[in-house]
C-alpha cells in the first residue's frame, strides 16, 4: 500500500505498463517480420518507433523534478588527450 501510495505522488509508470509497451513494440517488429511484406514491415516497425516515444516520455515524468539537479554535475573539465 505505501510503494502505490508513494508511486502516484512522484508520476511514476507501474512496471506493469512499462512492460506492455515494451511488448507492443516486439509485437510490431515480430508481426512486420512474419508478413514478409516491406510496406507493412515499415509501417509497423514506424509505429513501434511510436509507441517507444510515448512509452519513454511517461517514463521520463518520474524525473521530472530532479532535471534541476543535474546543473550541479556539470562542473567537470573535460579529459585532455595524451599525445
């Protein structure tokens, strides 16, 4: 009860869904395969390409509240090249 609980406070994806789209989109990909036909083959991998856009965008609402955090780890030099 408290993991759903602390779950709908920070907008996280149950696993559950997480996992249906990943399966809609190997579904796509497998169906597109097993017709043979490339048309459709486009369409569906397309649409996959689709769904993963969606799927990571409701992913990525979870952290959404710490983006603010990331300027802090920017602070590194970069690396010099040994010559």
């Amino acid at each position: 009860m408290y993991r759903s609980k602390e779950r709908k406070e920070r907008n996280v994806m149950p696993r559950t869904i997480r996992y249906f789209f990943y399966a809609l989109i190997f579904t796509l990909a497998l169906f597109g395969l097993s017709i043979g036909q490339h048309a459709i083959l486009a369409i569906s991998l397309g649409l996959g390409i689709v769904v993963g856009i969606i799927a990571d965008g409701f992913d990525n609402v979870r952290d959404e509240p710490f983006k603010k955090y990331n300027v802090k780890h920017k602070h590194h030099k970069p690396h010099k090249s040994v010559s």
